[in-house]
C-alpha cells in the first residue's frame, strides 16, 4: 500500500533529469496518485492544490478509501521538473502517496503547440475487461474501461496483429477490443463527463475494424460535434489503425460527440479507444536571471534553501520573502529577509537586476554591500541592525556598532563619509 506523506507546501523536485528519462525539450507524463485511508485518523479526506513549474495542474480531492491520481503530460522548460503540493484550506494538509514520471516520444501529441500542457482527462479503451498500460503500453499510460454501461455492445478484435502507424502509437492490446451501437440508427454517443462550464479540449479517436467484413458489408460513420458532421466519412480497416483528431475546441458539459452511420453503412459505428486532454498554455516561469540570483542568494544562506520551486509562481504561492511583478514572465522586485538569522558576507547577486527594494535589517551580515546594490541609487535598501556590514572594502569598511537605514545608496555613503572625516 502506498504510504501518505503529509505535508503543508510540498516540493517533488525531480532534478536532474537523466537523459535516459526526460531531459530539457522532452515530454513527460507525470501521474500522481493519492489514497488517504485515514493515515492521520481524522476521518477527513483533505482537498489541496497540485502544480507542475510554477502552473496550477488541478485541485486534488480526495476520497476516504479509494485511490485518486491525476495526469499530466508537458514538454520541459529545464532538465529538472518539480511537483508542488499546496494547502489552500486549514486544518486540512497535503500528503501524496506516489509520483511516477514517464518519458514520451516527442512526435506523440504535436497536434497541439508544445508550449501547451495536455491534462489528462480521459484515457479509455472501450469493451476491455480491465485497465491496460505496461508492458502492453511501453509508455505507461493508463488506459480504463468506459465506467458506465451505456448499453452499447462490446466486440472483440479477431485480428491476429493489428499494425499501430499512427502518431500517438497506442497499444495494440487497447485496439482488440471496441463497443458498437446497437444498430445503425442509433448514435453512438462519447460521454466525456466534462466537468468545467468551457474548457480548451484535444480529443482523440482511434479505430480498428474487429472482423474481416465480406463483400455485402460495409462499416462507415461520421464524426459529429453538437451534431453537426465534423470528419469525413471513417471506415475503420481490418488489421491496422485509424486516428482522428479535434483540437482547438472548446467544450462544455453541454457539448456532445458522437459517431453516426453513413446512409450507404450496414453496419453500426464502431469506436476503440479515446483519449481526452484538458489543454491550457504553461507559464515561462519567473525570469530566468532572478532565478539566478536567488539560487546564489540559497547557495549562500542554508536557511533559504526550503523554498523551492518557481519563486513567483503560482502567484497565490510566492516564496514568504520574495515579491513579484505581475508580468507574464514575472521579475523579483523585492526580497523581505529581515530577521531571517543570515550571517557572513553578502555574495553578488547582481543578476536580481528588477529590485527595487531590498531589506537585510536586524541579521548579522558582515563585510561589505556588493557594489551592484551600493550604487543603485533606485533600490531602497534596508540594513539597520547589521552592526558589521559596511559600505565597501576599503578603509571606510570599518566595524561600527550605529545602526543604519539605508534608505538609498547614495546617503548611506554619505553618512559614512563625514564620519570618516
């Protein structure tokens, strides 16, 4: 059984990536899977966020006794992932049970733009018995029966092989089986259980006759939309596989798909497998400078290294001392590290270039102000309280017990000359 971690924000910082599994430019999917089984005893299943990079993937709810998990798959930024869990109620924490991350090949899923992430809401192989994923999926992905009995009339493939030479390469054991309508009048209908009053979609399709048809027979159907035709006529093939494709559609929980025969069919349409993406556009993170400059900022003090992950993004969820512009790539404007216990000297951190107000005070920083913020004359720069910490290394660097604002540079070197004097 998987074991709950508990957690108030939680990091799952997957870096570095080895080539062998993913690594900057390549697609993954990550699953994380969630049973709650009461681990804390408080009979209260918790309901938290999830995240990938700095992007809102879903809200988690979980259940007293059954297991939860969510899909995504993205291409990555960076040669490192992370997963963040986030508590957004009281009293009620964060905990996983399993993460799992999978490579997928890059020309899988390039019908829509890359920088697009695909939420996993459907994967279904219609008429199997059970899930199907790997070995029989050497991508992992997790493919379910349809959950309701529609009433629609499971077959099985009776081809010895089926040639899969189509893009999203799905599994031949998905493709021996599929689910008909009853006749040819009667419409098969796609229950996508969207939950979301509109919602970007990518919907997959994939068909595979199930029989070799003799000469009087002839399967044919169309894609429709709300009803309105959107494919050619399909005529699935004996031994290999068809896949079509809808993108940039929105959809409701009032939008319908379904496959309805051709006047010319003598057979009911017929379906194998469906997959179901929630699309939506990942973030480009906090500008990739700041970041810089605040991994120099943890490299040197241990006590900021338990903030992980993009430092501005989610927005709901900026590190406690780090404050953000409301760009699309977002810029730190302002580090609030006042009382933190930093010690030692200040390393440059000169790529923070978007600062405009900076608070050291009440520390026991040492040294002297790196020149990028000394000679900033826009950054109002707080240092009171850091009765070692001077303006520059030469002879003007001396120990002082004066508590100092620095309200600008320029006055802080001015104070300090006519001291000198």
């Amino acid at each position: 059984m998987d074991v709950p971690i508990p957690v108030l924000f939680l990091l799952l910082a997957l870096a570095p990536l080895s080539h062998s599994a993913a690594g900057k430019g390549e697609k993954v999917l990550v699953r994380a899977r969630f049973y709650y089984g009461n681990y804390d005893k408080k009979s209260f299943p918790p309901t938290f966020d999830l995240q990938f990079d700095g992007n809102h993937w879903t809200s988690v709810e979980t259940t007293a006794d059954t297991t939860v998990f969510y899909e995504v798959i993205y291409v990555l930024k960076d040669d490192h992932t992370s997963i963040c869990l986030a508590q957004t109620h009281p009293n009620q924490f964060p905990f996983i049970s399993a993460l799992e991350v999978r490579s997928i090949d890059a020309k899988m899923y390039t019908h829509v733009h890359s920088n697009y992430a695909l939420f996993i809401k459907h994967t279904i192989a219609y008429g199997a018995s059970k899930a199907i994923r790997y070995p029989d999926d050497p991508y992992d992905r997790y493919w379910t029966p349809e959950e309701e009995d529609n009433g629609y009339t499971a077959v099985k493939n009776d081809a010895t092989s089926i040639k899969v030479e189509v893009p999203e390469k799905p599994p031949e054991a998905v493709l021996m089986n599929a689910v008909t309508s009853s006749s040819t009048t009667e419409p098969l209908i796609l229950a996508t259980k969207i939950g979301i009053s509109s919602v970007p979609i990518y919907l997959i399709m994939y068909f595979s006759e199930v029989t070799q048809l003799d000469s009087g027979q002839q399967r044919s159907f169309v894609f429709c939309v709300d009803n309105d035709i959107a494919s050619d006529p399909i005529v699935p093939t004996y031994g290999s596989v068809f896949e079509l494709y809808l993108t940039n559609t929105t959809a409701t929980p009032n939008t319908t798909f379904s496959l309805i025969a051709t006047t010319d069919s003598t057979l009911p349409p017929l379906i194998n497998a469906m997959e179901l993406f929630y699309v939506a556009e990942q973030t480009d993170g906090t500008n990739s400078k700041d970041v810089e400059g605040l991994a120099t900022l943890q490299s040197k003090f241990s006590v900021l290294k338990e903030w992980t992950g993009d430092p501005c993004l989610p927005s709901m969820f900026t590190w406690d001392w780090v404050n953000c512009s409301s760009d699309h790539v977002p810029r730190v404007t302002a580090l609030y590290l006042n009382g933190y216990g930093l010690s030692g000297s200040l390393p440059d951190f000169s790529s923070l270039d978007a600062l405009e107000t900076m608070n050291l005070a009440d520390n026991n920083l040492g040294g002297s102000i790196p020149t990028s913020l000394s000679k900033n004359k826009e950054l109002n720069l707080v240092i009171s309280g850091n009765s070692d910490l001077c303006s520059s290394s030469s002879n003007l660097c001396e120990k002082t017990k004066t508590k100092i604002h620095l309200a600008a540079p320029k006055a802080f070197l001015s104070q300090y000359q006519q001291e000198d004097q």
